[in-house]
C-alpha cells in the first residue's frame, strides 16, 4: 500500500510540474516573464481560473478552449502535462523501486513491512536526476516547436548538476565499493576490470585512478567530474558542428544542442554526454522518419531562410512542420545512453580509460564527420544566361 501512495504522489506531482513546464515553454521563447503576470488566455488575455488551471483535469473539462472567448488551446498543454507525470513516475520506478543501475548502497525492498518511506539517498538521486529529466523535456518541446533552447534552461541545469554533483561525488551513495573496483590501480581498462566501476549518482568518475587530491567520494571529484562534463559536452558538439559545416558548406546544428549537452554533462559525466550524441543521432533519425509518416506533408512549398526578404525576421517564416530539430532526438539520446549505462559502459569502458585509445577513436571520428560532410555537400547551382530574370 505505501508504494502505490509514493507512485501516485510522484504521478501527481509531475502532472503539476508539467504545468509548470508549459510556462516555460509557452513564455521562455519571446523571452516574457515566468513569474508574472498568471496564466491567462493569449487572446483574451483574462486570467485562467484556478479551477481551469488543474493539470490535465482543468483542459478536458473545457475541451481545450478558453472559458472566455473559445480560443482552442494548444493540445501540447495536456500532454507536457501528462508526459512529465509518467516521466517523474517512470523515473521513480526505476531508480527508487527496481534499482535499475543495481547500486549497492540502495537495496530497498518496497514490499517489505513497515517501509514507508524509501531511504533518503535514494529519494535524493531521484531529485537530483528528475530536475535533470525535467529540463530535457522543457527544452526538447521548445525546440520542437520554435527550434530554439532558450539558454536559461541549460544554463540553470548545469548550476544545479554541478552543486548536486559536488554534493553526491562518485560513487555516492556507496562509498563501501570504492574498494571492489581498485580505483588506485591504473588497470582499469584491462578486460578483467571491465564492468567493475561501481555506478552512482554519477555513474563513473571523469578518470582512473583518480588524483590524490580528488579521491573517490571527495567533493573535489564531484565537483571535477561535473565540470569536465559540462565542458566535454560542449565541446563534443562544437566540434562535430564546426567539421561537418567545413565539409557540408552550410549550417548544421544551433549552439542550442551544445548547450544541451553540456547540461547532461554537469549531471552524468563526460562520458555518457559524449556518447549520448552518437546515440541521439539515431534517435533523432528515428524520429523523423516517424514525423515523415504521421504528418502529411505541407501542400504549399515552404520558403527557406535564405530565400526569405532581408527584411523578414526569421521567426515569421513558415515552418514545415515534418522538419524536427536535433534538440528531441539529442534529449531522448542523453536519457537512454544513461539508463542504459550498466550495459554500455563496460563496452566502452576500455576507450574511456586508455588515452591512447581515445585519441585514436577521436581522430577516427573527426576524420569520419568531415568525410560525412563532403559527402552530403551539394554542388552548388551555376547560373546560366537562361535562367537570369
């Protein structure tokens, strides 16, 4: 019984957070006030009342319009509203309930008598990666609609992945392991180590063995390894960006994508955000060919930036709505390569702790991307006397 009460308050919980979250995204890209004025109708501009304002329960009992002049909302109210809850939820299952990185330090058996109340690192990991969680959907939704990350979101995920990290340094909350995966040997990337870094709030730490100034469960590695992986998460994305760009001739990815990664990077380390692209590649793929198959297409052509007026601002040109931006694709990328970490990263673990390896896979990559874009890059069209107005 107190299992379903905790799942129900989460569910509850996020339902109200993603109302929340609609704020941010229906406000943050005109750059308007989240705190004032209150919710109210675009059109008519009267304030929604509180009744009308209940997560999910307040849009179906008006059908989706407003009280005042019937404008129809937006359908993304109801599921933001609905996807955060089971995403809170979802979170709390894994992480709380079934211990899905199978960290030692959190067996909780939530069908055991008198447990009512998980432990409270565990409740704190759950805070920790559920703001993180939160974040990549009010910025993925943004970019969906407006193809834009508005900085405060990113900017504010890495100020609290940082403080949180340095807080619950690896392998918070299971200081006992540090001795079960030789953290002061530098054979960490021998097969017989692989699989054998303990996984914590932040699953691995930014390097083996650890310095003597930053051992493991120091502040100074949590602080370290949300640093790094804000930096590398960046980067990773600044420099595929700039290589593919050099070789396809155009624009490829907003500044936006590296600034949701470098926020990924604050929370879980270098690692999973530099993988996390790769991964977020073929989500975004999939992704779009969803988006191909569901939408129909636009009947009218529609004009691209460049062929817009000088004087048009990039805001007011149409937008196809088939074209999905890397933003949801890249979010959904970080969630998975995370959750899956316990099996991907023994895989990877020999790259990741062998600087020579890793070298050798950054050249490789590099090389690859730029080939990519040379590859894609379209001859560009000559004109003929003919075609002159």
């Amino acid at each position: 019984m107190p299992v379903v009460i905790w799942c129900v308050s989460v569910f509850v919980f996020g339902l109200m957070v993603g109302s929340f979250l609609n704020v941010l995204i229906a406000r943050l890209p005109y750059e308007k006030s989240i705190v004032w004025p209150s919710s109210r109708c675009f059109t008519c501009f009267k304030p929604v009342r509180f009744g009308d304002n209940i997560p999910i329960l307040g849009y179906l009992r008006l059908r989706g319009k407003c009280r005042y002049c019937g404008t129809q909302f937006s359908r993304r109210y109801l599921w933001v509203e609905l996807g955060t809850g089971i995403a809170l939820l979802a979170l709390f299952v894994v992480e709380v309930l079934l211990n899905w990185q199978r960290i030692e330090a959190m067996h909780f058996n939530p069908l055991a008598p008198n447990t009512a109340v998980p432990p409270g690192p565990l409740l704190a990991m759950f805070a920790y990666h559920g703001f993180l969680v939160l974040c990549l959907i009010a910025a993925a939704v943004i970019d969906a609609e407006h193809r834009i990350i508005p900085p405060l979101i990113p900017f504010v995920g890495v100020v609290v992945g940082v403080i949180g990290g340095t807080l619950m340094p690896w392998p918070w909350p299971n200081p006992a392991a540090v001795a079960n995966v030789l953290p002061l040997e530098p054979a960490w990337m021998l097969p017989e180590h692989w699989g054998k870094i303990a996984l914590g709030a932040q699953p691995w730490p930014f390097y083996g063995p650890t310095p003597k100034f930053a051992p493991p469960g120091s502040w100074q590695l949590g602080l370290m390894n949300s640093l790094i992986g804000a930096l590398a998460g960046s980067l990773v994305i600044r420099i595929v960006k700039g290589l593919f760009e050099v070789g396809f001739g155009r624009e490829a990815m907003g500044m936006g994508d590296a600034d949701l990664l470098m926020m990924a990077g604050a929370f879980l380390g270098w690692q999973i955000a530099v993988l996390s692209l790769f991964v977020g590649s073929l989500a975004a793929l999939v992704l779009k060919l969803v988006v191909m198959i569901v939408v129909p297409a636009p009947k009218e052509p529609v004009p691209s930036p460049e062929a817009s007026p000088a004087n048009e601002p990039a805001t007011a040109m149409p937008m196809d709505p088939r074209e999905l931006p890397f933003g949801p694709g890249l979010a959904i990328g970080v969630i998975v390569t995370w959750l899956s970490w316990r099996w991907i990263g023994p895989s990877v673990q020999y790259i990741f702790f062998d600087w020579i390896a890793f070298a050798l896979s950054v050249f490789v990559l590099c090389v690859g991307v730029l080939a990519a874009g040379l590859l894609l890059r379209r001859p560009e069209e000559v004109e003929t006397p003919a075609t002159k107005a």
